[in-house]
C-alpha cells in the first residue's frame, strides 16, 4: 500500500490503516515514525507512534518545516534506502 508523503496530524494514514486493520490484512504492528505532530493524533490506529517532537500548540504541520513541498514518486525513489 503506498501512502503520501506526510502524516498531516494523522487524516492521511488514518482511513487507510483503521481499513486493513478492520479486514485483519495487517502483518504486524503499526509503526508510523514522523519528526513532528500534534498531540494524539495516529493514536487510536497505530501499535506504537515514533515522534520525537509533539508541541503542545501544534498548528499545521507546514509550519514545522523550511521546505514542505510535495515530494515526487522520482525523489522517493532515488532517496538513500535502509536495507
């Protein structure tokens, strides 16, 4: 399953996971990892959430960033990968 490139307080990943979880099609847990976010959000859909900052007056998430633009399926593709 492919995902955009930001979380956006959770509304992304929120349908799409609370979906494969309803029909059992998830292999394992539920680890989204994002450097910002608001308080609570991803909550009720993820196992574990990894976010090293959560300001308390959150705002929107482009705010948090120098340069929010949208990412391309070539920049994704030609990032560093962990193996």
């Amino acid at each position: 399953m492919r995902f955009r490139d930001r979380a956006e307080a959770g509304q992304v990943l929120a349908g799409p996971l609370s979906g494969l979880r309803d029909r059992g099609e998830l292999p394992g847990p539920v680890v989204p990892a994002v450097p910002v976010g608001a308080p609570g959000s991803l909550a009720p859909e993820a196992d574990t959430i990894v976010c090293p900052y959560r300001p308390a007056v959150f705002g929107a998430v482009g705010r948090w960033y120098d340069d929010f633009g949208l990412l391309t399926d070539a920049d994704v593709l030609d990032a560093p990968h962990v193996s």
